[in-house]
C-alpha cells in the first residue's frame, strides 16, 4: 500500500531518527536530528552526537558540502529550533549564523527550545534575515522523543522517572530483604535501556546495604552514551556532560552509613553520595576516592523542622529555628533541595530506582514525572509492599500516556505523570511564542501548520492505552 505520509513528515521522520543517535550522550543538551532537502532529494544530514560537539544544523550543512552539495536555497528540516546566542565559553557558533551563512533558505521546525536563552529567538532570527520558517511539523513526536530535556528545562528540575517491579501480590522484595528475581530477563533488559537514557540513578542507602546492586547499564541492547563531551554548552555549569560512560549513581545516606566496600563503588562511573553537612570528616575519610563524591545538602536546604518535643543537637546547631520546634530525629532532605542540587550539576533526568522509601518520599513530593512499574507473576512472602501502597498520591488519575509493554513473564505498566503531561503541552508553539512574532510575518501560518501537525500525526488522548508486545 503507498505510504500516506506527506514528503515533509518523511523528512521531519528522518529528522528525529537521527536525533536518537545522541540519545545517552548529549544530556544536558537536547537531541537533535536535521536533514537538508533540495529539489526532493537529501543533499545532507546530520545530528548531535556528543555533549559539547557540533550541533545539528553544523553537522548536517558539513555533511551537504561532503556529499559535493551546494545547501544555498535547500530546506531544512530539524527537530528543534535552532539556537541563536554565543555564551562566553561555548565552541559552536550559533546554528542561525551557520544556517544563514550556507544560503537555505527555508526553515521547517518540529519544537521550540525552551531553554530561556532560544525560547523562540532562534525562529525569529532567521524570519527576519528572510528565511521562510515554518514550525511545528510533528511537533507532538518531537516533544515525547526527548521529554527528558523538556520536562527538565520547563520544570527547572530534572526529570524524574520512579522504576520498581513488583511481584503480583504487590511485594518489591522478599522477607527478610536481598535481591530478589522479580522480573524476567526481557524486563531486565528493558529495565537496562531505560537506565541508558538516563543521567542519574538513584536509590536509598538501604537498598544498597541490602542489595550491593552495581547500578550499571549492562544488559541493554544500546550500550550507553560514551559522555566524551570537550566542550561546554548552553549549560556550561553543567558536569553530567562530561560524566563517564555510566549514568551517575546518586545514593540518598544522610548519615553517611553506606558501606566503604559496596559493589557499586567498584564499578566505572561516578558516585555521588547526599549526606548532611555535619557527617564527621573520620567517617568521610574512605570516601575520598576517585569517582566518588559527597554532596552536602547545606542546612538552608533541610526542610523546616517539624514540632517536636525533643532535640537532635546537629541540626539545632545549622537552624535558626527555636529549640522547642527540632524533631527529635533528623528530618529527611527534602526531595525538592535534592532534585535541585542534582539539577545544579547539570543532571536532567534522575531514575529512582527504590527502595520502598525512597520512593515513598518521591511519591509524596508529587515531584515525578514517569512512573514505570514491572508486574513480575512471583507471590513473595513479606511486608516490603509496593511504594506506591500508602503512599500520599494527590490524584488517582496522575497517571496519563499509558503503555503497557508484554516483556517474557512480566507486564511493564508506564506513564507520564498528568502534570509533566501538561508541562509538555505548554510547550507547544501555539502557547509559547505567538506573542513574540511579528505582525504579518507571524504564527498564522504556523497554526495553519499546527492544525495540519495535528491532523496528520496520530494524537493519543489523554489516559489512552497502547499495548505493545515484545517478541521473546
Ligand atoms: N523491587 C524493586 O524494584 C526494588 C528496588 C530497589 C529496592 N528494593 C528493595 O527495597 C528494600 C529497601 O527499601 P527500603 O525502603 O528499606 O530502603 P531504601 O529506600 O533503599 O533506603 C532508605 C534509606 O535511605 C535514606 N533515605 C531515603 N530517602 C531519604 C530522604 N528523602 N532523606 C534522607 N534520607 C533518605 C534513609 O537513610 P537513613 O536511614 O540513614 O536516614 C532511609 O532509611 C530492599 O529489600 C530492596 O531489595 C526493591
């Protein structure tokens, strides 16, 4: 049967196919494909391999003059807008300057960068150098393909992915603790591409005095980004660009009582270990360790002490708050000042991967953004029950974007949470940047656009359930 699909979503397509090869490699940069089209055929493409490497629009304009192609009066189409702004450290020039410079002279946009410093800038640009520009072709497709950066980048957080199997009577372990086989090997390996995508994994030191999990990508079909960034980017603070192959592993142990032998400190990659401020510099001292770090979380970060009638002295001694008010145990770190110091050095997508504590405190946060959940077919003995039971969960309906994936023996039951959903929509062209473009030249063209984006691309609604089945 001929295929449907206009020509523009064929190359829009190829486009966001080439974004995925950056995927585990460019955070906290944005993937991005483009493909540059003259008189129907592809004179160049191009994507973002490597955290500080050349951009996109770069590449694919390099790869046009490699083939022997002249890109003057070619389209582009590319999966994001390009950037627009040189900051004092950053190698490339903007993708405007490179699009202008090599002729083409038309534009086709999937989603706007919401990174503050493009927001739109980088459309208008290239309008008013003359560029025909027209956004939003698969734009929805492009927003789900890296919802990490823009869940992240509009949350001002990383994004947070909750990970945990169950078995069917709703235990995450079997009594008495240890590692349990709760899934199956397809599940694993599932589990093990997800954790690929991501920055950070991270988990409570109980799990780790329990379990001495390895917490690395090992069983995934990709093998993770190579992290070999030189350079530095629109987030030049950032350090989880230059991060090693592994994602970081993050381990919340706010007393530092983590074992100095535990497997994971073997393993290549970081550790980064959240303790309070006032852990001991004895106790620190085996952590000083290539490949691990301490954060502290200072003490204007700790949540406000909650009313009790005894006192903790370490934390009196950091609060101005009075005596009387200090709980008698420390209080938890707040999830909010952990995501933030996360955030700070350049993680934008943190899977939480357990325990029943950890999760519980993520799930009372309300700051989460995917929950994946593996229903293993074992009945386990024991109390350590699914975080999600008693777990204060504002809205039963959170969970929308539903896929139910058949992996072996194992259901993988994943969404988005209803508010990063709706984070994801404001994102849209149509809400961000009308108001930003000029009389005449304008987003009018861009709505006809949109409406046809929306006609074209097969939009899910809200709470609707795809199933896919994995072959084994
Ligand atoms: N099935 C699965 O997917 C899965 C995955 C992982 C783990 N597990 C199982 O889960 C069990 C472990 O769960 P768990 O609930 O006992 O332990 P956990 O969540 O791994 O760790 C809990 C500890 O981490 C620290 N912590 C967690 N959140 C914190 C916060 N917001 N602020 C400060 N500290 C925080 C606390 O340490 P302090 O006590 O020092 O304050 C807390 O006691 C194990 O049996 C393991 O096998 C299952």
């Amino acid at each position: 049967m001929p295929s449907r699909m206009s020509p523009r979503e064929r190359y829009m397509r190829r486009a966001l196919q080439l974004a995925e090869h950056g995927r585990g490699r460019v955070s906290p940069n944005p993937t991005v494909g483009a493909v540059l089209v003259r008189d129907g055929t592809v004179i160049g493409e191009g994507y973002h391999a490597v955290y500080g490497g050349p951009h996109a629009e770069t590449e694919c304009i390099r790869d046009a003059y490699a083939r022997g192609n002249d890109p003057r009066g070619a389209t582009m189409y590319c999966t994001l807008e390009p950037c627009s702004f040189r900051s004092p450290n950053k190698h490339n020039a903007p993708c405007t300057d490179a699009i202008l410079e090599a002729g083409i002279s038309r534009l086709v946009v999937a989603a706007r960068d919401p990174n503050p410093a493009v927001s739109g800038r980088g459309v208008q640009v290239l309008r008013d150098a003359g560029l025909e520009v027209i956004c939003g072709l698969l734009e929805r497709r492009a927003l789900e393909a890296d919802e990490a950066y823009f869940v992240s980048v509009a949350g001002g957080r990383p994004m947070v992915h909750l990970k945990w199997a169950q078995s069917l009577n709703g235990r995450i372990a079997r009594a008495g603790g240890g590692k349990t086989a709760i899934s199956g090997p397809e599940a694993l390996r599932h589990a093990h591409g997800i954790r690929a995508q991501c920055d950070a994994i991270l988990v409570g030191r109980g799990t780790v005095a329990l379990d001495d999990p390895s917490l690395t990508v090992r069983h995934a079909d990709e093998p993770p980004g190579a992290g070999t960034g030189a350079g530095t980017d629109a987030t030049e603070q950032s350090s989880a660009g230059h991060r090693a192959a592994q994602p970081i592993r993050v381990v919340l142990d706010p007393e530092l009582k983590t074992s100095n032998s535990a497997r994971m400190l073997e393993e290549p990659g970081e550790t980064w270990i959240v303790i309070r401020p006032w852990v001991s510099q004895l106790r620190r001292r085996p952590f000083e360790r290539p490949g691990v770090t301490l954060i502290e979380l200072p003490p204007t970060e700790l949540p406000p002490p909650t009313p009790n009638t005894s006192v903790s002295l370490a934390p009196a001694l950091f609060s101005q708050a009075p005596l009387s008010r200090l709980s008698i145990s420390p209080p938890s770190f707040s999830i909010a000042a952990v995501l933030d110091a996360l955030y700070r050095r350049g993680v934008r997508s943190v899977l939480v991967e357990g325990g029943s504590e950890t999760h519980r405190g993520f799930l009372d946060s309300g700051l989460w953004d995917r929950l994946s959940v593996y229903i293993g077919p074992a009945l386990l003995d024991g109390e350590v029950l699914s975080p999600a039971c008693g777990a204060h969960i504002a809205d039963t309906e959170a969970i929308t974007e539903r896929t139910v994936t058949e992996l072996g023996n194992t259901v993988c039951i994943s969404g988005l949470n209803s508010a990063a959903a709706a984070r994801l929509e404001t994102l849209r062209w149509e809400f961000g940047v009308a108001a930003q473009s000029s009389p005449g030249q304008g987003f009018s063209g861009l709505n006809g656009l949109n409406g046809l984006n929306r006609r074209n691309e097969p939009n899910r609604q809200k709470g609707e359930c795809c199933v896919h089945r994995t072959r084994t």
